[in-house]
C-alpha cells in the first residue's frame, strides 16, 4: 500500500497488556512544571530496565486542574499494579515533592484498583502533616519549606496497552529524523496516548533475547543500516536510517488512533517505507495491522 510517495509495509504492531496510572502534576507557573515533569519523567522510557514507562499525555490549563494552577496529565505504565504505585511512589517523594510549588493528584477518579500516595509520604510530614477529606476524596498536607506539598491520599490503575508503534525507513538521516518528529508532534495533544522515549523517538530498537545470556533485549539488528550484508535485513532498498515510535495508551482504540496519525504525518518524500516492530504475534495480545489502520 502506497501513502503518498512512501510505501506502508503489510505488517503489524504487536502490543501487550499493561496497568497504568494517570497523575495530576500542578505548579505555581510554567516553569516550575517544567522542572517537575522533567524530573518526575525521566529514566522512564522501557520498562526492559526503567522502573515504569512514563510521559506527559497533555498539557492542561488552570481551569482544568484540581486546585486551578497550570498543569499536565501524566501517563505512567508497568506490568503489574503493585510495582507501578511502588514507581510512582518513589518518584512523587522523590522527584515532586522536592520540586519547588508542585502538587501532584489522582486523574482516574474511577478505578478497578488503586494504589498509595499521599498515604504514604504524608509520614515526611513527621507528625505535622494533615488530611482533609473533599468529596470522597482524600488529601494530605505535608508541610515543607515553601508551605505545604498537598498530595492526594491515592492513585488509580487501570488496563492499558503498551507497545503500539510504527518503523520509519528514510532515505537520509536528516529526513528520517523529520518524519519522526512530526509523527510526534501529530499526537502530542492526543488523549490518551504517550510516547515514553526522548522526544518520542527510538534509534535503539530491540528484538528479544541476545547472544549474552545475561540480556533479555538487544539491537535489532535487522534494522541497523551498518549491518546490511552481514544479517538478515528488513531494511528496504535505499534505506540508510531507521526510527521508531513507540506509543502507550489507555486502550486500544487510543493505539489505533495515534498509530493511524503517526502513519499520515510520517509519510513523505525520502520516507521510503513505514512498518512495525512485532514478535510473529505471539507474545502480545493486542495486534495493529498498518494496512487495516489505513483502510478504517
């Protein structure tokens, strides 16, 4: 199947079951949600050996926020409930608390299951914190040195899906590179959907297991245009660099919708083909054909 000049390859993404939680990060400005997000955010991009896959859903305005400052609605993902709030835990006390202004929120109101929060690090408050409780909700007051750090008592977890993705094949590096960041940028604002890794891109793509039997993941030769010649290729005719977007979501209709948005905003001149990572469809549930995308 043709999108324009760039051929979509007849495949499809395999993703998998994950928990996820959605967390409300607020600040007194722009700047200082910044600095949270930044730290609240990071080393999060694989759960191969991150604590949790982690980005920013969106953006949203005081109007929108629980205690009316700027905010943002943070996705964070893990294979189990259990490890998932013993990350975010870490990484609110951590990461938010610390930083200047910040308060940080539930954003799944209704959950099958739930996790600690505020419940756990109002003990910093070392006796002094407080609780209020404001429609069924509770939430903690922790005081700390600019004021208090107003946290909310618990976070909900939900069933996501993670590993939705697309391939990108260029012609150049600085084309490649393009057609990434628009996918990019073409979802950013979409519900339900992150992208975890830097900028939502991955020049590392990885196929499971290695020749070390230590690691469970390594490159995925295939697709390394320096390996052209000495592996079995998936690389097409002209294809001197490779990007990959990896996407998480609340559902599988949220990995559909951005996969089919990162496809039309990808496809370009110097894009030679788009495809996907997959595992022959046996170890994900959840399988997204690029040509059933298209067509839908």
């Amino acid at each position: 199947m043709q999108l324009g000049s760039t051929l979509i390859l007849d495949t499809f993404a395999e993703a998998f079951r994950m928990r996820y939680a959605r967390v409300i990060v607020t600040a007194m400005d722009d700047f200082w949600l910044d600095a949270a997000l930044r730290e609240f955010c990071g080393y999060a991009s694989s759960v191969i050996a991150c604590d949790a896959e982690i980005g920013v859903e969106r953006f949203l305005p005081p109007d929108e926020t629980p205690d009316g400052r700027p905010g943002a609605a943070v996705l964070a993902f893990g294979f189990a409930t259990a490890p998932l709030g013993k990350a975010l835990l870490t990484r609110v006390g951590q990461c938010l608390l610390p930083c200047a202004t910040t308060a940080a929120f539930n954003g799944l109101s209704e959950a099958e299951e739930y996790v600690p929060l505020g419940k756990a690090l109002r003990f910093f408050g070392d006796g002094f914190q407080k609780s209020k409780l404001l429609d069924g909700r509770r939430y903690w007051r922790i005081p700390v040195m600019d004021g208090e750090f107003l946290v909310e008592e618990r976070l909900g977890t939900g069933k996501g899906v993670a590993g939705g993705n697309i391939i990108i094949q260029g012609a150049t590096q600085e084309a490649t590179l393009s057609a990434a960041r628009r996918a990019v940028e073409s979802i950013a604002d979409m519900p339900g959907v992150i992208t975890p890794f830097p900028a939502g891109v991955v020049r590392s793509g990885s196929k499971v297991g290695s020749k070390y039997k230590a690691l469970r993941a390594s490159t995925n030769d295939a697709f390394c245009p320096t390996l052209r010649g000495r592996v079995e290729t998936e690389l097409v005719d002209g294809a001197q660099c490779v990007y990959e977007i990896v996407i998480n979501g609340i559902d599988e209709a949220s990995i559909a919708r951005a996969m089919r948005a990162c496809l039309h905003a990808a496809a370009a001149d110097k894009i030679l083909a788009i495809g996907a990572g997959n595992y022959g469809g046996k170890l994900g549930k959840f399988h997204f054909h690029l040509h059933e995308l298209l067509n839908s």
